[in-house]
C-alpha cells in the first residue's frame, strides 16, 4: 500500500534581519500557523514540515542541503513574508536537488483598512518579496510550480496538493528498478527509447533479466502458497465454471496463480518497483501471465507490454500519484475505433493486462485463447470501466528529449453488450473531439500504449513534467490542430538550440 502521508514537503519562508527580532518572530509564528494549516488540508496527501525562518544566505544554503539529504523529504514550499533579498537565495538554490513549489501568499487574507500602518506594511511584503525571490528563481532558470492565492483558499490547497503528489511520484521514480523479462517486441519502434539516457533524466533504471531468470523462481512455488491464492481467486472473483475446482481447467488456474506467486517473489527480492515481458519471449512458461500481472498492477507495480519500459514507469509514478484518490491508473492501448459521426468512440484494451483499480464493479476470471504467442490459453479479469472524466498519458523518446503526452477523455459506459471479448475494456471519446484528439495524439508522436487514469488531472502530469524537466504536451477541449502543429515546430527549435 502506497501510504503518502509517510512523506514531507518542507515549509521555508524566508525573511532578513533588517526588521528586528520582534518582526521575526511574527514571521515565524505566521509560517508555522500556515505550515500546520497545510498539513491537516485533505487536499494536501504529504507531511507538510515547518522549517525554521531562513535569513542568511547560510541558513538558506543549510536547509537546502538538508532537505537534499532528507530521505522523507521530497519536495520544498517557498514563501517570502517579508522582502528577502534573494541574492541570500543564490548557493542554496544552486544545489537544491528536490523540487520546489513558490507559494505567493500572505498571512492575512484581507487588508485592514482602519488599522493599517507602516509596522503592518513592514510585516506583510509577500506582494514584492515573492517577486524578489521569483525574479532570482527564473534567473538561475529553475523548474518551479508557482502557486498564488491566501494559503486557506481551497484553490490553493488543490494546486499545492497537486504539486505534492507530483513531487511523490517524481520521489518514487528516484533510484527506482524495472525489469525486463525478455526484450522489445520485434521491430516495434516506439517502445524501444534510450535507457541510459532515461536513467540520467529520471532517476530509475531499467535492466534485462531472461526469462529462466523468473521460471527458475515459478517453479519453486510451494503448494500450500498456491493452494491459498486459489482460494483467494474464487473468493475474491466472479470465478469461470471450468476454472473452479474440479472444472475441466482449473489445472491452468493454478498455472496462472503459480506465475502470480513467483512473478511477485522475484520482484520483491529484486526490489523492482514494475516490469515488462513480451508474447514473443515465454520459454519456459507455460502461459502468458495474464491475472498476475493485472493483480500485480493493482498492488501498485508498474507495468508495460511488449517491453515497454517507459509506459511500466509511468503506471507506476501515477499509481504513486494517485495513491488515496478514488479511482485508479491502468496500462491502456488504444485498440480499435467506433466511427459512427453521432458517437464516435475509442475502445481501448489490451491482450490480458488491464489493471482491475479501474473496474466498474466485481471482476469475472475467465480463461480464452489468446492468438498469439503459441501458448497455454492465459486465466484473465474481465470487466467493464464506468464512464467520467479520466485521461490518457503517454512518455516517448524523441531523440534528443523525452516528451510527455497528455490526452484528457470522457469515459463513456458500455451501451451494449461484449460477450465475445474476453479481455477488460474501457470506451472513450478523446478531447476536444475524435478526429482532432487523434490527429493531435498522431502529430505529436505519442505511443500506442499509455497510462489511463481515473484520479489524475492534466495539472497533476503537468508538474510532473515540470519537476521532471521534460517536454509536456497537452490535447484537451481547447486543443486546435493548427496551433498544436506550430507549437510542436517551436519546440523542435527550442529543443535543438537548447540540447
């Protein structure tokens, strides 16, 4: 269970001596006020820290390395009371290796008009200080999320809950490991990319282990630990008759179950935080794991197909994202289209692996041929996904930089029957419409595989691209090709002049 809370964002406001001990210990009563009011926000998943008041380009410097070495630590919320001359600011941000929100507020909502003085003016110079401490922040060409508004608007607390919970996945992708059973699929393109590359931008890395690697480990599966996820199965699923007990397959729902067992051993005692495989490589298996890697997903692992590291990554970064929200994260392909002009749709599936975080209700545990691959048929959830707003996300390499896709939909439920498909499915139109999501999507190079999630918004994945410090791309209601295609060339140029 991925628990948020465990976490901290620590609260620095900065201040200077000029104004005497009193005024600093307002400053100081003030901040910690703020920082315990964010702290019991519901909006807010994290641990929000009080840090004392920084008026030395000393302090400024001590805390930013303290928050470098604070493993719970994984981000800083920045607020200037008074005027802090941000020269102070200089060494500290220069090694600042955690992400950073600017909160341009002040202590008091309203201003007092019968009582205001000098002293009051003196105390509250966030209106000039924040610009002070901005103007050095885009000096030194620093990622940052800039929040504006008093500290108890319940806007405020939505952004800064944003940023939290992008600065947690952000957290988690650092030194994080994904696995690769087996390679790419054969002469796919997009899911191949540059993981040297990806572990010196984002933090995690990706390394190959063959499939005997995990067979070796499946095989040593004990009985009563397969006999007890069997239970589970039936206890916990619409169970298929043929898989229960004494069904005329239930020998490959212990197969299924005897993957899930070792699948899961193997990436505990390698610390791997998700994993890919391929059809194309299951020697030694018996069938394609189908229900371990959707029971798996929905424990929080990441997961790709066809070898697709990026989108394993990026499932697991959201489901750390989305932790406590209602809802849930999945591995997604778009799969096939409904093109009827009064209700065009996107259906989208994959060959087995559908995380069950986002199932309407109870899922069924069937088993089917699958086609493809020359093995055993594979035990799978089958489900349907209720409609609402959700998105589709997306990290390619493009050469010379990692971009990220955003595509914001609008689920739609089932309005017949799919009695003939045997995998999970969700349908959805694309924003701002079919022709123009898609055309956008294709324009923009994104994947066939995405992350579709249910609790995550467009401005939870933008900070994310922006703590990251990647290319973001957006495709929502107000979306116009002709503008996406001229954007896109911009930053092409941006890109080339920067790299």
């Amino acid at each position: 269970m991925i628990n948020l809370k465990e976490f901290e964002v620590w609260f620095v406001t900065g201040s200077q001596h000029l104004y005497g001990e009193e005024t600093l210990k307002q400053v100081a009563a003030h901040s910690q006020e703020i920082a315990q009011s964010l702290n019991g926000a519901a909006a807010i998943p994290v641990s929000v820290v009080f840090k004392p008041v920084v008026t030395t380009p000393e302090e400024i410097y001590r805390v930013c390395a303290e928050a470098n070495a604070a493993k719970q630590c994984i981000g800083v919320v920045a607020w200037m009371h008074t005027f802090s001359p941000a020269k102070m600011w200089i060494r500290g941000l220069q090694i600042l290796q955690k992400p950073m929100a600017h909160l341009h507020t002040q202590f008091n909502r309203d201003i007092p008009w019968g009582e205001i003085d000098m002293d009051f003016m003196n105390l509250n110079q966030s209106a000039h200080g924040d610009r002070e401490f901005g103007f050095m922040v885009s000096r030194l060409r620093l990622n940052r999320k800039v929040v504006v508004g008093h500290w108890q608007d319940e806007e405020v607390l939505q952004q800064l809950g944003a940023w939290t919970r992008a600065a947690a996945g952000w957290n988690d992708w650092q030194g994080a490991r994904f696995v690769r059973f087996g390679d790419n699929m054969r002469f796919v393109a997009v899911t191949e990319g540059d993981k040297v590359e990806a572990e010196m931008k984002f933090g995690y890395s990706v390394n190959y282990h063959g499939i005997g690697d995990l067979v070796q480990v499946i095989n040593a599966v004990s009985d009563g630990d397969l006999d007890a996820l069997v239970e589970e199965y039936a206890t916990t699923y619409n169970l298929a008759d043929k898989l229960k007990k004494g069904g005329e397959q239930h020998s490959s729902l212990r197969d299924a179950a005897k993957i899930e067992l070792g699948l899961r051993k193997f990436l505990v005692d390698g610390n791997f935080k998700g994993f890919t495989d391929t059809f194309e490589d299951l020697h030694g298996m018996v069938q394609l794991p189908g229900i371990a890697t959707q029971r798996l997903m929905a424990d929080g692992y990441g997961f790709g197909g066809e070898g697709d590291w990026k989108t394993a990554a990026l499932v697991r970064a959201m489901k750390v994202m989305g932790a406590g929200l209602p809802g849930g994260n999945s591995f997604m392909e778009d799969y096939t289209y409904h093109f009827d002009p009064k209700n065009p749709l996107v259906l989208g599936s994959h060959m087995l692996e559908i995380c069950p975080s986002i199932a309407n209700g109870k899922a069924s545990c069937e088993i089917h041929p699958l086609g493809i691959g020359g093995k055993a048929d594979p035990v799978r959830l089958v489900f349907n996904v209720d409609g609402g707003a959700a998105l589709n996300a997306s990290i390619v390499d493009m050469g010379n930089r990692f971009r990220l896709l955003v595509n914001t939909v609008e689920a739609v439920a089932p309005q017949h029957e799919l009695p003939k498909l045997p995998v999970a499915r969700v349908l959805w139109k694309p924003m701002p419409d079919m022709k123009t999501g898609c055309a956008a999507w294709i324009y923009a190079g994104g994947a066939h595989h995405t992350c579709y999630s249910q609790n995550l918004t467009a401005e939870h994945m933008a900070d994310f691209a922006e703590i990251a410090g990647i290319e973001y791309v957006l495709i929502d209601q107000d979306t116009r090709l002709h503008q996406l295609k001229q954007e896109l060339r911009w930053s092409e140029v941006y890109h080339q002049i920067k790299g």
